[in-house]
C-alpha cells in the first residue's frame, strides 16, 4: 500500500513537472537568454549581424556623455505625467459608472472601446485629428474662434498631445479595474457608515480609498513600466522624434541605434539602464505598498 503511494506522488511529480516545462522553457529561451545576451553584447562594438567585438566600459562611458540619451529619458519621464492623470480620470469615471442610472453599460463598452483596437491604427487617428490644417482638434477649437497650432511640429504641443492620446487610450482599462474593485465592496459598509452621520468624503476616504488601494498599485506599477517603454506612438505620430527631439523616448531612441544606425551594441547599454531603472522604481513601489500596508493594519 506504501510502495503503491509512492508510486502514485512520484506519477504526480513527474506529471506536475510536464505541466510547469513548457512555460520555464518559454521563459529561458524568450525572456532570460535575451537578458543575458543583452548584457553581453553592451560591453561589445556590433552591428547585430558581425562578430562582436569585445571593449569593456566603452558604450556605458558613451552613453552618460550622450545629450540624446538624456533628452530621450527626460522626455519619458515627462510623458508619465499623464499616469496620475489618467488614475483620476478613471477612478472618478468609475465611481459615476458604478451607480444605477440607465446606460451605464454602454458607456463602459464605449470607454473601452480604444483598449481593444489596434495601437497603431490609433495613433495614425489622432496623427490626423492633431494636424494643424485640416485635424480634428483644430477644427473644434475653430468654433470658438481659437487657431491651434501644429501641435505634432511644435515643440511646446507635442508632449502634451501624446500625453493626452495615451490618457484617452488607457482610460477604460484602469476604469474596468476600478469599477470592478467598487462592485466588490459590500453596501453594508456604507449603509453602516450613514448610520453613523459620515459624510461622502470620510465614506471616500475610509472606505472606498482602502477598497481600491490594491488596484491603483497595480496600475502604477503597470503603467510605470509601459511608460518606461513607449514606441509605437512616437514612432508613428512622431517618426523623427519629433521637433528637435522633443517627443522622442528611450526605447525610440535605442531603436533608431540598434536599427538605423546599427550600433546593437550601444543599444544594448541603453536597454541595460532602461531595465535596470524599471527594476528600480518597481522595487520602490512595492517596498512603499508593504509599508503603506502595514500601516493601514
């Protein structure tokens, strides 16, 4: 009876093994080997076809001498304004969308809408709805006798006219997220919170705040780490990086190195930092969430 146990967990193991295989392989091929080449070749000079030639520091002491480098990192960080904006916006969308009014599930479909669809189609969309003689924008402000810019070609507009197509186009996924989280809460907090005369704030803030907390962590981290990678709407919207470079990105930049000028391997350093910096920042956020946490308890 003993033996025929064994038999049968060891069955399981090797079952559970098959199971768990495919996805470690995944990861070893597709996400750790990369990783590693990748730190390999920032100490090389290649071109991502030749050999690769071995010269130590060289593309790191390059890189921290670079304007462009640090043009496209302040321009990333410049567009992640738009994350708190975006949280707001969808957390306050989410607590209208929560009541009991007729066509709120239309209005989540709508939202939601630009999550779904393709980003380059997209970013071709506002490309049009930004240009300064025919867009969209310009055209709605011409009602009220307002003469928009350029705003793609003007190094004052183009920051703020991504960060606006990238709010548009995240809204109803944080909004799904929050307004799942408030759907979650039972009423009986509420009810029990008017009971005891408290107000829509103090409700707000000691209850629903606690409630979604998880999810605005969540997509702070998420977001942080694909705004840390945004490409496709610079390289459609924006195919040169922009006036004077001012919309280009990190990850546009080590592209226009790895793929236009074919330095891979200064591209690679450039990935290193990048990574490096999103290890970072995520670090901190959850090291801050835990204390945050421990505090609320």
């Amino acid at each position: 009876m003993v033996k025929k146990r064994s038999n049968l967990y060891r069955k399981e193991k090797i079952y559970g093994f098959l199971f768990i295989l495919p996805p470690v392989i995944g990861f070893l091929l597709f996400t750790l080997y990369p990783a590693l080449y990748s730190v390999y070749g920032s100490f090389t000079d290649w071109n991502g076809l030749g050999q690769m030639n071995f010269i130590g520091l060289d593309n790191y002491k390059t890189l921290f001498t670079d304007n462009f480098f640090y043009t496209s990192m302040y321009n990333t960080f410049f567009l992640m304004i738009g994350i708190p904006i975006g949280l707001l916006l969808s957390l306050l969308l989410a607590l209208g969308l929560n009541r009991k009014i007729p066509g709120t599930t239309a209005f989540r479909v709508i939202y939601y809408v630009p999550v779904i669809s393709s980003l380059a189609a997209i970013s071709i969309l506002w490309q049009w709805a930004y240009n300064g003689d025919y867009g969209l924008v310009n055209q709605f402000l011409g009602l009220f006798g307002i003469k928009g810019p350029n705003w793609l070609a003007n190094t004052a507009t183009v920051k703020p006219a991504i960060i606006l197509m990238t709010i548009w186009k995240g809204l109803g996924f944080s909004m799904l997220l929050y307004l799942a989280a408030l759907q979650s809460v039972s009423r009986t907090y509420y009810e029990a919170a008017e009971l005891d005369g408290a107000s829509g704030f103090s409700m707000f803030r000691h209850i629903t705040w606690p409630m979604v907390k998880p999810v605005t962590f969540f997509l702070v981290v998420t977001n942080i780490i694909g705004g840390s990678q945004i490409f496709t709407e610079i390289n459609i919207m924006t195919p040169t990086g922009g006036p004077e470079y001012s919309s280009a990105t990190v990850v546009f930049y080590i592209w226009q190195k790895a793929f236009e000028n074919l330095q891979m391997g200064y591209a690679s350093a450039m990935a290193v930092i990048l990574g490096l910096f999103i290890f970072i920042v995520t670090l901190i956020q959850f090291k801050m969430n835990e204390r945050s946490s421990f505090d609320m308890d």
